[in-house]
C-alpha cells in the first residue's frame, strides 16, 4: 500500500533482447542471481508493493518456475500473463491479470535489476499526486535527428539536450488511467500503426500529462554484456557500502571495525516432541510412522537446525526472530519453504552456503531410506548439489529422551562463503 493506495507491479519480462548474445539476458547471473529474480525480489522486499504480475513470453512459465520462483519465493505473485507479439500487448494482457481493487500500477523491466525503494517510492509519490509518472535521467550525450541519405545516415537537427531526458521504469499510473489509456490506444481505428516503447507514451496519447521524477544513474536496463559488468561492480559497491562501519584512527583494538573472514561457519540445534495426529516431516520428507512431532509449523526438526545454522554463520538471529510461532502466518508452515526465505536472506546479506551437515538424533523410526530424499529436498531448497548436503542419523545407545521415544532432536553445521568477495 501506498498512501492507503493498493500498488501492483507488472513486471515485463516478455521480450526477447537479443544484444546480450544467444543466452537469454533475464536468466544470465548477476552475482549468482538470475537478473530477473534480482528485479522480482526488488519488487517482492518494496514494502510499498501488495501484488506482482509478471508478463512472459509463451513457453518460458518452466524456466520462470526453475529459476525465478522455486529458488526466490513471490509471495507477493498473483499470477504469470503470457505475452503477446508487441511489448504493449505483453502489457496489456499483464494489466488485465492485475486485481480490480489495485489504484496504482507501475511497470517496470525485468532488465532492471538495481532500482531501489527511494527511487520506488518517488515514482509513487508523484503517480499518486498526478495521475502519471516516470523516472528520468539528463542525457550525458549529445542527441542528433537523422534521415537516411544515399551514404547511410545525415543529421538533420540537433536538439537541445536540455529539453531532453532519458527514461527509466518503474513508470507509475493511477490504474483506471493506465487501463484507458491501453484500451484507447489499442482498440482505435489506427490502433496497428502505432508504436509504443514505454507505457507513459500510451498515456500520453490520450492527452494526460505525464510528470518526471528523478531517476538513477544505477538504475541500469542490460542490454549489452558490459552492462552486466557494471552491474555486478555496482551490486559489490552496495554491498561493500553496507558493511563499512566508520573508521575510528584513534579508537583501542578491541573497538576497530570487525572485517567479516571469507568463509563462515554456523551451528544449529533443535529438539521437537513426539506427538499424535501429527505427520512426521524430516528433511521436507513424510516419513510413515505412528506419531508426528509437535510444532507451530510443520515441526521438521532437522530443517530448523540447518535454518539456525545457515542465519548463524552470517549473524543474522535465529529462525524464532525471522518466523515466530506466536504469528498465524507460519501456522503448519512447510519448513522447507522457510527454508528457501532464509537462503534468499542470506543472498540479500552477500552470502550463499558451500555445505550442510546434519544429524538426526532419534531412536526411532528407522530413518535410513529416507536420507537420500532429505539430501535431495534440502540441496535443492537451498541451491546446492546434494553432495554439498550430508544428513546422517543416530540412536543414542538408550540414554537421554531421544532413546525413550519422546522426541527427535537435530544438530547441523553449516559453511558459508561470502559472495561478494569472492564474485559467485
Ligand atoms: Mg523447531
């Protein structure tokens, strides 16, 4: 919500740029993160935002779903919208799949994955106040007008470069103007003779101003392989921003600012009691047995201490800050879909997990033919090949409450690199 106003993205990412190469450019990595999850988690972290839509092109939904979706969840995500033949028809049916009751609609590229919510909230701001707005930047170069002549191109005229601004998306609209300005556009008589390469010039052409905020010089669309470069070195430079603490020159040692090690290690621990009516889940598998363990959300011990371990390493709390039990929303909750939001925390902080090892501690059931499923469902949730996930389990030799059946306890140590310096 904004300013009592429901916001929905739609997230055009239906075209099909070809400059970066053969590869698709929303699904290269950007510091190990496909581009268009990078733009999806802006959108999905805005606390402005309340739903998403993304716009496809026909055929890429699996890919969307493999690389996008299963590793960074959109809880935020009403639904894909296949694309059509143009970027305004890709839009268009985007804009038919967004929620009646949304006032303000912005449209941003998948190709921009560094905007931020200052820039967020100033489109917001002003689409709310006007009805329509867009962020701009000055041009750095002198633009000429051309016409074809028989040796290529001539110049014709020379605009002034003060009277001209280069725009960026997020472009924001009050949704019922958004929708008329497409319905105008597209329905009327020479609707097949124009061409639009924003949503602003749409309503434009319905003769309703469009008002210009700031935009930003890091607010890159990628189009050619160095944008991807320069990207990359932006998102080091955010992150390296983020961890500065101030120098102090005169300050004692134990006050110098602490400079995190490369690689990081984290321990987790957790103990669920034995209970009935409930499904035994372990490693985000069901395992057949006659009693379940007790828990606010699907109780899987074993995920909840890789979860400490993974939020320890880099000292971001335990999973009781993250996802208390006293909240509804993590009620029976799948553990291993948490799972999947503290990865995602870890990428946010620069960090991603090199290994897993973990002990199920439990007298019984037999738990042996279900490891290969636990190493398989945590790897994946977490981005690993199940050979960095190792899961073991142990009876305790009949001592302690592991032994007298009344609970399963699980311990797990996790290692961690830091993305940013070492470039993943
Ligand atoms: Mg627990």
């Amino acid at each position: 919500m904004y300013d009592q106003k429901k916001v929905a993205v739609i997230l055009a990412a239906a075209g099909s740029g070809k400059r970066m190469g053969p590869e698709d450019k929303l699904y290269l990595p950007l510091e190990g993160i496909p581009v268009l999850a990078r733009s999806a988690c802006i959108m999905e972290d805005c606390s402005f935002v309340d739903e998403i839509v993304v716009s496809l092109r026909s055929g890429q939904e699996d890919r969307f779903q493999r690389e996008v979706t299963d590793r960074f969840p959109l809880t935020k995500l009403r639904c894909v919208a296949l694309g059509g033949a143009e970027r305004t028809d890709s839009v268009n049916a985007a804009l038919n799949a967004v929620s009646d009751d949304v006032d303000l609609v912005l449209i941003h590229d998948g190709a921009r994955p560094l905007a931020d919510e200052a820039l967020i909230q100033r489109v917001l701001e002003a689409a709310s106040r006007h009805g329509a707005a867009v962020p701009a930047v000055p041009l750095k170069d002198t633009v000429k007008t051309v016409q074809p002549c028989a040796e290529g191109l001539v110049v014709t005229a020379t605009p002034d470069r003060a009277g001209l601004r280069a725009v960026q998306t997020p472009q924001g609209f009050d949704a019922s103007l958004l929708r008329d300005a497409y319905h105008q556009c597209l329905s009327g008589p020479d609707a097949s003779k124009l061409s639009f390469t924003d949503d602003a010039s749409l309503v434009e052409a319905i003769g309703h101003p469009v008002y210009l905020v700031e935009g930003s010089e890091d607010n890159l669309k990628l189009t050619t392989p160095p944008d991807l470069e320069r990207a990359a070195s932006i998102l080091r430079r955010r992150a390296e921003a983020s961890k500065r603490v101030p120098d102090r020159p005169s300050a004692p040692e134990s006050m110098q600012p602490y400079r995190p090690p490369l690689i990081r290690t984290g321990i987790g621990y957790d103990v669920h009691a034995f209970a009935h009516d409930r499904k035994l889940i372990l490693g985000g598998v069901e395992i057949p047995y006659e009693r379940g363990l007790d828990g606010h959300s699907d109780a899987d011990v074993l995920v909840h201490a890789i979860m400490d371990a993974l939020l320890g390493a880099c000292a971001l709390g335990d999973i009781g800050q993250h996802f208390p039990d006293t909240d509804p929303a993590y009620r029976g909750a799948d553990s291993i879909r948490l799972l999947t939001l503290v990865v995602r925390l870890l990428h946010k902080e620069g960090w991603k997990p090199l290994n897993i090892d973990a002990i199920i501690i439990a007298q019984r059931p037999k738990l042996a033919p279900h490891i290969p499923g636990m190493r398989e469902a945590i790897a994946q949730a977490v981005g690993l090949p199940a050979g960095g996930v190792c899961v073991k389990a142990s009876a305790t030799e009949h001592l302690g409450f592991e032994s007298r059946g009344e609970g399963i306890a699980a311990q797990a140590v996790v290692t961690e690199e830091s993305a940013v310096t070492r470039g993943c």
